[in-house]
C-alpha cells in the first residue's frame, strides 16, 4: 500500500516541526492508522494539547478541536459522552499531559473511558523552548534546571497501569512501523488506551536522543504477558532504569467501558435523542 497516496486526504498544510523532530513520524503513524481502520478525515475526532505536538491541529485534516493546556482529556470526554459512536483521540505532550493535565489522566483511566491518548513524550516543553518536564530523567539540566532536575522522574507506564487504563503501550517515533501498529492497536482497543511515544525533540533536549533510544529500548518479548498486572508494572519500572520497553504492555480486552453503563445512553448516543427539555428552558433554570 502506498501511504503517501493514502494518508492523503488526512494532510492539510506542511507541519512546521524542526527537520528530525519525533512529531513528524508520530503525524504518520497516525495517519495509517485512521487509514487502516478505513476511517475517513468525518470518522473520527481528534483533541489536541498545547505544544509543538498540539501544532499538527493545523496539519491533520479531521474534526478537531485545539484545547487549552492540559485539558485535552477533559474535553475528549465531553466529546465522546456526547457521541459516543464517534471515535476519540488525543494527541497531547508529556508535559501536557503527565504535568498540567495528570489529574484528568488519572481520572481518565479509573473511568476507562473509550478513548485513545497518544502522548508525544520529549521529555522537555519544546514550544517554550526546552523546560524540563515530568519525564525528564533526574538531574537533568536544562533552562528551567540549570544545575540539574531536583524531582525525580514521573513512570507514565506505571501510573497508567495501576490506575486502571485498559490499555498502555509503548513506542518510539524512529520506529514507524512500529508506532504505527501501536497506534492502531490502541484505537481498535475498547477503553481508555494511551500510547507513550518516546520522541526524540532534536532541538531542546540534548540527552534523550535517537541514539539514546535506540541503545536503551528494547521490544518486549513473547514472554510478556500483557494481560499479567505483575509483569506489565514490571516493563513498566523498567523507565526508572532507563530501559525502555517497546509494544504493548498491559491490555485488558473485557473491562466495561464508561459510556455503556450510563442508563441515560441505553437510548442511543446523546446527540441523536431528542432532549426532554429544551435547552433554552434549563439555561432559563440556571439563571433565575
Ligand atoms: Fe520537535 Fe523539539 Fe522542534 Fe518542538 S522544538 S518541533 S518538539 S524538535
Ligand atoms: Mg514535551
């Protein structure tokens, strides 16, 4: 299959992203992912974060909506509970995400609401120029951290698992194939699903590099059973050891879903039942 033909009606304008920047292989795989699940650009929602991965808002052509910062998963959700026949993704930064938003993610999984987060993980806030963030290494230095990174480094893997997301993977963004097989696995996944894509910002962070990814990652074997809590937090830890666990490392395929235990939608998605009451009427009730 050709993907440059393909992934075409999902292309608007040239990204702006630095030569060598992790987002432009991130911006493919998810392109064949919408591709082959057989979406077209009216399919599917995308919600994008504050920062340079929030950026590819104006380089993906689908229905979208730029949120604030750390507030993609919130209106994800609202999204996705209004429609709930839509399919949802987010596509948000680690600081984005692990930072100002980590409440919501936490949230996000206990509900394991039925959508996709694809977090493109830097380590750093590229768009501000390379302040240290939650997954940056300890001791790091940067313009934030001039004499090292005091906190210790957030495990998005572990925090994920153990909080209940249905469906945590890992990738690399000098992988493709690979990010995009995650990808798609992650949005044919019933459940809150989230991908850390680990992508090198060749610009702002000096220290996790391609070559820094490509020594320390490693694909997790036939002997890791993803279905297994003990061993998924295991890959999951692996992080504070700078290794770097590559494929899927925790998936739960029978956990209910959110939005099909809310009796409200046993009648059909929000968007299609008919109000009970107008909504001018309930404005009316708020303000009196
Ligand atoms: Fe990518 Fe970093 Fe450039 Fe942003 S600043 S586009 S994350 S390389
Ligand atoms: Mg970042």
């Amino acid at each position: 299959m050709s993907y440059h033909k393909s992934i075409k009606p999902f292309t608007t304008h040239v990204p702006t992203w630095c030569p060598g920047c992790g987002d432009w292989a991130i911006n493919s795989a998810i392109k064949r992912s919408f591709v082959n699940i057989g979406y077209t650009p009216s399919d599917v929602c995308v919600v994008f974060g504050i920062g340079c991965s929030g950026n590819m808002n104006d380089h993906l052509n689908a229905y979208a909506f730029h949120a604030l910062h750390g507030r993609s998963i919130p209106v994800a959700l609202g999204v996705k509970l209004a429609n709930h026949d839509l399919p949802v993704l987010v596509v948000a930064g680690d600081g984005d995400t692990y930072g100002e938003g980590g409440n919501h993610l936490l949230h996000a999984s206990r509900g394991n609401h039925d959508i996709t987060v694809i977090i493109h993980d830097n380590s750093v806030y590229g768009l501000t120029t390379g302040q240290v963030a939650p997954t940056a290494l300890h001791g790091m230095r940067a313009k934030s951290t001039p004499t090292g990174m005091i906190e210790r480094s957030i495990s998005p893997l572990a925090l994920l698992v153990s909080q209940g997301a249905t469906f945590v993977a890992q990738t690399f963004a000098g992988y493709l194939d690979h990010a995009s097989e995650m990808v798609e696995a992650a949005m044919r996944h019933k459940g809150f699903s989230v991908v850390n894509v680990l992508q090198p910002c060749v610009t702002f962070n000096r220290v996790n590099t391609y070559q820094y990814y490509l020594e320390k990652s490693y694909y997790l074997g036939k002997e890791h059973n993803p279905k297994d809590k003990q061993s998924a937090m295991k890959a999951a830890l692996e992080m504070d050891n700078e290794r770097y666990a590559l494929g899927i490392v925790y998936e739960d395929k029978d956990a209910p879903v959110y939005h099909e235990q809310v009796p409200t939608f046993d009648g059909g998605a929000l968007v299609s039942q008919t109000p009970k009451r107008p909504i001018d009427v309930l404005t009316e009730e708020f303000l009196a």
